[in-house]
C-alpha cells in the first residue's frame, strides 16, 4: 500500500478552471513543477481538511484545503500547517517539504497550500497493521513514538516558531476552548460530557515544559517507509499544532493507541490490540526516557485527550447530518462519543497518579 488511496466520492472534486489556476500558479512558482497536464485526485484518509493528490508531469504533489463546512471556528487552519512544516522540514524532522501557502480566495476560493506527495504505506485498518512481523511491528511502533519524542524535544524559537502559539495558560485555555464547544448549540445532549469538562476544569495540571504540539498524533497520520517499517518518512496533518504541554500530544496517543480499544471505530485500528505491537506502557516509558519527562498526572491528560476527540467527532458528526462530508464512515462516528465520554469519566475515577 502506497500512501493514501484516492476515493471513488466526487461530492469534492476540484473544476477544471481551478485545476488551470492552479497549475499557473505553480508554474509561477517554478516550470519545472508542472511541466505537463495537471489533474488531481481526492484522496481518503482524511475526516477534516480535503486532500488532493496533484499529478502534473513531473514530481507528485498534494494540495490541502478546508472541509466543505465546519462548526469548529479555529479549526482547519491551512497557514498553521504550512507554517509549521516548513519550519521543521529544514530540521530534518520527517515532514513533506513545502511548495507555496495560499489566503486570499481568488484561486480556489478559499485558502489552501501545495506541498511534496511523500510515498509510502500509511497504516490504517487492521489489515495494515496485522500485515507486519512482530520485529517489524514492534519497529513501526518504537519509531513513531520516538518522532512524537522528537517534536517535543525541538527547540521552537531556534526554528522560528516562537510566535507560534502562547504556551503560558495552553491548558487552561485548551480547557476553556473544548468544554465551550462541547457546549455549542450544534452539539447533542449526552450524559456525562458536562461532569466530564467540569471535573477536568477543576483539576488542571501545572505543565512542566512547553514544545511544538501536534494536536492529532496517530499512526495514520504518518507515511512509513514501505521497505523500512522502522522509518517514518512523513509526519502529515498539522491542522491542530501549536505551542504547550506536550503531555497533551501523548494523551492523545494514549487514545489512538489503546484508550479507544473495542469501539466500532471508523476511524483506525487500534495497534495496542493487534499481536506484536507493543503495549501503551512501553511506549510511554520509551518516550519518557528519550524525552526526560515525568509523567505526573497523566490519568488527567487521557481523560482531557477524551474530552478533546468527543469534541471533534461530535464536529464531524454534524458536519454528516447536514451532508457536508466526503467518503464513508462518517455516519458511526457519532457512536464513538457516548461511551468514550464513560471512559473518561472512569480514568479520573480511577486516577492514582
């Protein structure tokens, strides 16, 4: 499997006039970026922004823009990914090197940016998962905790990332931002969400530290060398990143990596539970190490990574009611929020740390 696939859906497509405007602006750029025909292909994977593979001739490219409609009002920042990218990518942190950053509307009509198409397996669904050997999984799983490790152990003033986000209050401001949207008007009524938000309000944690956040750090948000599961070769979907705690990123990990286990999930596997990955503690002691961080108070992060992702699905969730989204599986990722709400509840019921 190399990189992501493109979907049959044409709900999103992009026109032939912007497809030609497109292709002008990167000649502008630089000819050699599309020496020939440009065509383009939606590619799956993606349950936010839209992605679009580029074909021009010459060297593959992928063009980000926001969903067709959205009710998280920070959300989807096109300049936020780019900025950060383009800063690590001269770093040698594995991330695509970036081609041009677009705001203003005349092209596509709303902001979008261009970069490099990194090849690779993305994996996703069990299949990719049980597909690998246990050396090779506990490999895949080793190097990517090791590139969320690395993130944080980047100095973001020295690659000019020191207005990229206000890290003293990031927790407290975090709080405030997704108890409010759970809040929204557009969100359901669910039991247990507000004592969730209310309990976590009560009880930040101090950070011990500040660092460049991801904001969504999950296996399939990266492109793995096909030959080399030990390789991240990409680190891809920035929308969320910022400067703050990095014991967010890892809650967050916590959850995509084991937290959301047996729930009818849409979204991705979950590596915890397939033979041959390694467990949540190992790899948490592993980044732990290669970081020098305590992880005090952590139940308090898993349980805010909960918060956070309810949140977001509930996001997408509205988003499939009023038709405004792209692929399949939006219509069960609605189902994921009660019980992950429960599950929050109970890590802070059961906190001893």
């Amino acid at each position: 499997m190399t990189g992501p696939t493109p979907t049959d859906n044409v709900a999103a497509t992009l026109t032939a006039a912007e497809l030609e405007a497109v292709a002008q602006l990167l000649r502008g750029i630089d000819p050699a970026l599309v020496p020939g025909t440009l065509s383009a292909s939606l590619l799956s994977g993606g349950r936010s922004n839209l992605t679009f593979r580029l074909d021009t001739g010459g060297v593959p490219l992928v063009l980000r823009r926001p969903p067709l409609g959205h009710v998280l009002a920070t959300a989807h920042d096109m300049g936020r990914e780019y900025q950060v990218m383009a800063a690590l990518h001269p770093t040698g942190y594995p991330v695509p090197r970036m081609i041009c950053h677009i705001e203003d509307s005349d092209v596509l009509g709303t902001p979008f940016y261009v970069m490099e198409l990194i090849d690779g397996t993305v994996y996703r669904q069990l299949d990719d998962l049980s597909s690998l050997k246990p050396e090779e999984a506990q490999a895949l799983s080793f190097s990517f905790i090791d590139a969320l490790a690395d993130l944080h152990l980047v100095d973001y003033q020295k690659v000019g990332l020191e207005n990229f986000g206000r890290p003293n209050g990031y927790l407290e401001r975090q709080v405030r931002r997704w108890v409010g949207q759970a809040e929204s008007p557009t969100a359901r009524e669910l039991d247990g969400w507000h004592e969730l938000g209310s309990r976590l309000s009560a009880s930040v944690p101090t950070a011990a530290r500040s660092t460049i956040v991801h904001g969504d750090f999950r296996l399939d948000n990266a492109v793995v060398d096909s030959a080399d599961p030990g390789r991240v070769r990409a680190v891809l979907d920035w929308e969320m990143s910022t400067l703050g705690d990095p014991l967010s990123d890892l809650g967050l990990f916590y959850l995509y990596w084991q937290g959301w286990s047996g729930l009818d999930n849409p979204i991705a596997a979950t590596p915890a539970d397939v033979p041959g990955y390694p467990s949540w503690e190992t790899l948490a002691e592993r980044y732990a190490e290669r970081t020098g961080t305590q992880l005090h108070h952590f139940s308090w992060y898993r349980a805010f990574a909960i918060l956070k992702f309810t949140v977001i699905c509930e996001g997408i969730h509205y988003r499939y009611s009023q038709g405004l989204t792209v692929g399949p599986g939006f219509e069960r990722i609605g189902q994921l929020v009660p019980p992950l709400i429960q599950r929050g509840l109970t890590i802070l019921d059961d906190a001893n740390d």
